[in-house]
C-alpha cells in the first residue's frame, strides 16, 4: 500500500510540474516507468513543454502549440 501511494505521489508531483501528461498504462510497474520518463521529458523538454509520456518514450509540444 506504501509503494501504491509513493508512486502516486511520484507520478502527481511529475504531472503539476510538466502540466499534462498522458498516461497510457495502469499497472504498478509501468507507473515506475512513466515516473522516469517523466523526469527525463522534463529535464529534455522543459517545464510546461512535455507532450505525452509512456513507459518507453515521451515527445515534446511543438512551438506551434503553446
């Protein structure tokens, strides 16, 4: 139940700082992975710049679209 919450938290903290984020997967592993290409869509991206992320890749907003 603590590992269910930490991801939780994990995946909400990295959604309020990258705006929104689409989430594919629902299982506990995949929320680890989509917790890690969060962080790195963030640091490649930018804040607020973040597209979509899954478990095995993320993309960035065009410049057209913000």
């Amino acid at each position: 139940m603590k590992k269910v919450i930490s991801t939780l938290g994990i995946l909400l903290a990295g959604a309020s700082l990258s705006a929104c984020i689409s989430v594919s997967e629902s299982n506990h592993e995949s929320g680890k992975q989509i917790a890690i290409m969060s962080q790195q869509a963030i640091a490649t991206c930018g804040q607020g710049n973040v597209d979509k992320v899954s478990t095995t890749s993320f993309s960035c907003k065009s410049p057209s679209s913000k």
